[in-house]
C-alpha cells in the first residue's frame, strides 16, 4: 500500500515585472524675459507602490529644473516640481503581492499654452512583482520505489532602505550653480549576516557660471551602506538599484579665495533582491512494481545574481545634433549627460548613446541643443554560456569639438555596471496516487534491449523492477549504457 510523505514548505517568487508609462506635467509662467530655453532636466522618483487586484498602482514626484537666456542674454533658474499617479493593469496581479518600483524619465517636450508654457514628461515606471507561495513535494514513500535527486530549491529576498551621501568640495571661480544632475550607479552588492552592503558611485555634473562663462563641473562621489535583511547570509551574491530621490546641492561664494565652496547633499532610495538557495532531497520520479502510479509534478525557474562586473570605457565619434552646429559656433560645455543602454547577448556588446545638451555661442546670443553619440562596446568576459545580463551605465568627462561644418564630434567616458545572472530550475514530483494493479510478465527469462544513454533508474523503470535487483542480476553493466547491451530479466514462479 502506498504511504507517501509530502513536505510542505513557503516561499517567494517573483512573479512578473509589468511597466508602465504616465505623462507627468508642470505649467511655468511666460516671463517676458524668457528668449529661449536652453537645457531642462527632470528629476524623478517613486514615492509609492500597491499591488490590488489586476491592477498596479504607483505614485511619483517630478522635479523640473530648466535654465533660459534672458533678453539680455544672462542664464536663468526656474525650478518647479509635480505629483503623479498611474497604473498598470495585468490579470497576474493580486491583492496580496507586493511591488518594486523603478522609475526613469524617458523624455520631455515644451510647449506653449497662451502666457505660459508646460514642460511634459514621459515616465516610464518598472515594477517587479513579488508573491508567497508554497511548495509540496515527494520526500519519501512505502511501497514504491522513488529517485531522490538534489532540488535546488529557492526563495526571492527583497530588501531596501536609505542612505544620505554627503561632499563638500571646491570649485574655482564658479559664482552660480544652474542644474546639478546625478546618476547613481550600484557596483557592488552582498550579503553579510543580517544585512546586505551595497556600494557604488554617484556621477555629479553641475551646470555652472564661472564668471560670465557656462561650464560643466564633473565630481564622482563614492557611497556605501548597509541594509538591515534578517535572511541575509554572509557571502550570498544581491543585486541592487540606487535612485536618487531628493538632490541639493548649495554653494557659498569665497570672494576671498577666489574658490566657490559646493555642498552636496542627496538622499538615496536603494532597493533589491537576492536568492535565497537550498538544496533538498526530493523525488524527481517514481514507480511501482505492481500499481500503476499518477504523478503530478511542478516545476520552478529563477535567475540568481551570481556576480557584478563593472566596465570603464571611452566612446568617441560623430554625434547627432537637434541644431546645426558651424564654424560660427562657440562651444562651452556639454551639461545633463545621461547614458542608456543595453546588453546585446548575441554580440556580447554593451549598445546604447551619450545624450547632453551643448551650451554653445552664436550670433552673440547663448543657445542650447542636445547632442547624442551612438555607441556600442564589447564587454569582455562578460558572461558565460546561458548567464543573462542586466547594465545600468553613467557617463563623464563629455567633450565636443567641431571636426568640420555641421560635423561635432564627442568623447565620453562610460562606467557601466553589469549584473549577471543565472538560471536555476527544479522540477519535483509534488503528488501521487496510486492506480491499477499492473499485468505481470509471465515467462521466466526476458532480453531486454536497452536505449542508449540509459541510467539505472530509467532501465530499472522500463523493467519494474528494483534497482539493486537489476545490478546484481547484470554486474557487469555500466551506466549510463551505450545501447548495445542485452539485460537479462529472471522471474521465479511467483512472477516476481
């Protein structure tokens, strides 16, 4: 009679990631003073996330800062910021799962409504849906006989929290600070006991006056914090994301220092995941000498994080620009520097662009266009034969030169951060019953021909027989078989 022992245990997958796009808007007034806008960056984080049925509900905030010439000519600020919300509706999703979310503004437009003019932006917003769930599987059994295997059993941790990074640095002769932008890149995430310590490096860029000239001043300020995970173990690979959900930077002029001290203060949202992996014993198949058996099975997939590379690359070439740009053109800096790209598994390359604006002079008046320079770039030992991989890149020390009329060419430097994951995959057996009886052989002696590439377990089942019964009837066998062996079944009067 067939007694089986089925163990049941809980766990966390992550069930799906759904995105989602909302328009996020911002009315300015028309200022009489305003001759033409010449760089905007939008700033955007999530300030919530809920799971209910069918649908995903997030919320954010929007900090728009643009610069504009006056009549005059001179740079001027404005800032003014907005709350949104959307959703994304996907019948997976239940009341009782929880979401991750990330956001990135994919692009902004301007345009004119009677004395003012409103700034739109497109926010795109990924959210990696977790569940609980449970797993019921075959450890044991009487009266069958059942091939216990290794099952790599695993659970999604999430973790996340705050940080506050903090600089003060110098900046010779700069006497405003239009736009300061940042990009936080994670490049090391792991486990210790009870926390997960991430670290990584924030790209500073600051559109800035040094006297009545426009620069771009670059910083790279290293960050590292420790988040508090009670299912954290020592040297367990995590991934991470850093978003930047509040920035500040002040700057104090020292006239008599002829320096401009520059306070940096920013507030981090970091949140992530890693595999918690175990291995269990349990029946990946079963048989019965004398009953027919119905199995039911499950089968689970994940990718662990198994290791973060980091990458330092230059990128040069031609660049598209939204202007024509000539000889008559005086540049000055290249602000707002943003690179996206993404991972080309059948090449092997990072592929993305460099996107900034171009301050630049011309006719006398203080102009801005945004340039973009297309790239791709091998990432060397990347990955290995069935690993996935996952960038997220920043970019620095952007320079642009006019190579010929209406030509510019751009250099930057990209530090890309490459997540690399592998697949894990069980498939178990999580029920049985038992059937009929079988109809048994009747002769005394059988050949058995076998397929190549057979185990003991896969000729034992074909024969119903016990797999030590079968290796002391044939010794001489060796596993997995080649196919041209002959196995010899015995069977006494009793049919067994």
């Amino acid at each position: 009679m067939l007694k089986p022992v089925i163990n049941t245990e809980s766990y966390i997958s992550l069930i799906k990631t759904v995105r989602g796009q909302s328009v996020a808007e911002c009315r300015f007034p028309q200022p009489s003073e305003v001759n033409e806008i010449i760089a905007i960056y939008p700033q955007v984080s999530c300030v919530s996330c809920e799971i209910s049925s069918g649908r995903a509900n997030y919320s954010g905030k929007l900090v728009l800062t643009l610069v504009y010439a006056d009549e005059q000519g001179k740079l001027c600020r404005m800032q003014k910021g907005a709350e949104f919300s959307h959703h994304v509706d996907d019948d997976c999703l239940a009341q009782a799962q929880t979401g991750i979310c990330n956001m990135v503004c994919e692009k902004t437009s301007v345009r004119r409504e009677g004395s003012s003019f409103v700034i739109s932006a497109i926010v795109t917003a990924d959210i990696a849906v977790y569940a609980r769930a449970e797993r019921t599987y075959l450890a044991a059994a009487e009266g069958v006989f059942l091939n216990l295997e290794k099952q790599a059993f695993c659970s999604n941790v999430t973790f996340g929290g705050e940080s506050e990074v903090e600089d003060d640095f110098d900046a010779d002769s700069v006497v405003d600070i239009l736009i300061p932008s940042a990009k936080a890149v994670v490049l090391s995430a792991e486990c210790g006991t009870g926390e997960v310590k991430v670290g990584g490096e924030i790209y500073l860029s600051l559109f800035a006056m040094r006297q009545q000239t426009p620069v771009c001043l670059e910083r790279v300020i290293p960050f590292s914090c420790a988040l508090p995970c009670e299912d954290a173990g020592a040297g367990m690979p995590a991934e991470a994301c850093a978003e930047i959900t509040d920035l500040n930077v002040t700057a104090t002029v020292n006239e008599e220092r002829g320096k401009c001290e520059v306070n940096f203060v920013c507030n981090l949202s970091i949140n992530g995941e890693f595999i918690a992996e175990k291995q269990v014993e349990a029946a990946s198949d079963a048989f019965s000498c004398d009953n027919l058996l119905a199995l039911g099975f499950a089968e689970e997939s994940c990718e662990k994080c198994v290791d973060i590379k980091v990458y330092s690359e230059r990128v040069s070439g031609l660049a598209a620009s939204k202007s024509k740009l000539g000889y008559d053109c005086k540049f000055f800096a290249a602000a707002l520097p943003v690179a996206e790209c993404a991972y080309i598994e059948s090449t092997g390359a990072a592929e993305g662009s460099v996107t900034a604006v171009l301050v630049y002079e011309q006719n006398g008046e203080i102009k801005g266009t945004e340039i973009n320079l297309p790239f791709s770039v091998t990432l060397n030992g990347v990955a290995e034969k069935g690993q996935s991989v996952q960038i997220s890149a920043a970019v620095s020390g952007v320079s642009v030169r006019l190579k010929a009329e209406g030509e510019a060419e751009v250099e930057a430097q990209l530090k890309i951060s490459a997540t690399v994951r592998e697949k894990r995959a069980c498939r178990y057996i999580c029920s049985v019953e038992e059937g009929e009886k079988k109809v048994k052989e009747e002769c005394a002696l059988s050949v058995f021909l076998p397929e190549a590439g057979d185990g003991l377990w896969e000729i034992s089942k074909k024969l119903d027989k016990n797999p030590a019964d079968v290796l002391a009837c044939n010794p001489e066998l060796t596993f997995p078989l080649n196919g041209k062996e002959r196995i010899l079944v015995y069977r006494g009067r009793s049919g067994n």
